[in-house]
C-alpha cells in the first residue's frame, strides 16, 4: 500500500531516459520493487492454481510489460515444481484514457475461447474491468482470475477488486512500465508521476 502522502523517490536516485528529464516529478514505484512483487504475485497465482491449464488474456497496450514479466516469472516456478502447468497466451486491447481522463467509451479487440485469465495492467476506475469481466464470463471459463499490477484508491468502492493486486497507490495519473499517457512513457521502467510541464509537452 502506497499512502497518499508518500512523496515518491527523488529522479536523481534513479536512472530513466533523458528524453523525460523535466517531465516527471518522482518515481513512486522503482522497476526492481516491481520485478520483486510480481515474483511473488507469480508465486501466489502458482499456489492457488492447482494443475488447472492457465490462458493469460494479456491487457493492451498498458498491461504488456506487467504480463510478459508475470508470465516469465510462472515459467520459472514451474519450471522448478514438479508437476509443469500448460500455459497459452493471449491478447485483447482495450482503450479508455485520453490524456490524463478516463473516457466513456471502451474499445475491445479481439478476445477469444477463455478458461483462465491474469494480466491485468492498472485498474483504476474499475469500468474497465467490470466490462471485461462481463465479456469474459460469456465464454463459460472454469475459472476467472485477474492480476493487476496497480489498484487506485478511488472515492467510490470498486465494483470489483482484482484477485492479485502488486500496489494499492493513490489516485493519480501514473506513467511508465508501460503505462502510457497519449502514449509516452511507455518506455520509462520505473512507475512515475509524470509532472504539469510533461502533461503540456504531450497533450493531444
Ligand atoms: N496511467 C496510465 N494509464 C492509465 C492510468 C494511469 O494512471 N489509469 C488508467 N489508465
Ligand atoms: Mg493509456
């Protein structure tokens, strides 16, 4: 849990690509944190799965990163378990955010046969799970599971909570790990908030 006074860690502690200097105002979730808590996120998922086979539905475009490492670190524990889990993968794309504001209208392509789910990237109002949910569901999975790596505090209570949340934060706009703001950011390893003037430089 990431409280809403915590000021983050200073960009000079931290390594990023100059082409953002000026554009942040902290790093509030450092890349390494992050590969050691989707370590044990795996190891979670891994325990509760019995030998169920796993179908990832892997979150565009802001999940990407969250799910490839999510993904390689259950390869790696079940490489060392003695009993390996058939895992496929598969990716649907959503998109909700202009700018730094959630949009109405959702757009999903391409989502198929379903029996297990993880990779989530970011839940942040919620909308945008629920109406996953609702699309995944129709297809009659024997089990439904979703991973996300961030969980906003927002005002009103989440409809629905991820099984597997990597970070509770506040509810601000946040960048990087593949997490985007009209696309930047992508690049950036570590989990930022990105600053008034990089919100100018990159608006549409
Ligand atoms: N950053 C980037 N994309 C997002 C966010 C965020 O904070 N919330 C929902 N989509
Ligand atoms: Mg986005």
């Amino acid at each position: 849990i990431i409280n809403d006074d915590w000021p983050g860690y200073s960009l000079d502690l931290f390594n990023y690509p100059t082409h953002y200097s000026g554009d942040l105002d902290c790093v509030i979730i450092p890349h390494g944190v992050i590969m050691d808590r989707t370590e044990r996120l795996a190891r979670n998922i891994m325990d509760d799965l019995g030998d169920h086979d796993i179908v990832v539905l892997c979150v565009l475009k802001g999940g990407y990163q969250f799910c490839a490492d999510l993904v390689e670190r259950i390869k790696a524990l079940s490489r060392n378990s003695n009993h390996t889990i058939p895992m496929r993968v598969h990716f649907i794309r959503l998109r909700s955010y202009l700018n730094d504001q959630s949009t109405e209208d959702l757009h999903i392509l391409g989502a198929e046969d379903l029996s297990f789910l993880a990779g989530k990237g970011i839940v942040g109002t919620g909308k945008t799970m629920e109406t996953l949910l609702q699309h995944v569901k129709a297809f009659k999975p024997k089990m439904i599971k979703v991973a996300g790596l961030l969980v906003k505090r927002v005002q009103h209570s989440l409809a629905s909570v991820p099984d597997y949340v990597g970070f509770e934060i506040p509810n601000r706009f946040v960048v990087g790990y593949a997490l985007d703001y009209n696309e930047y950011f992508r690049d950036l390893n570590h989990i930022c908030i990105i600053s008034e003037s990089g919100k100018k430089k990159y608006k549409v």
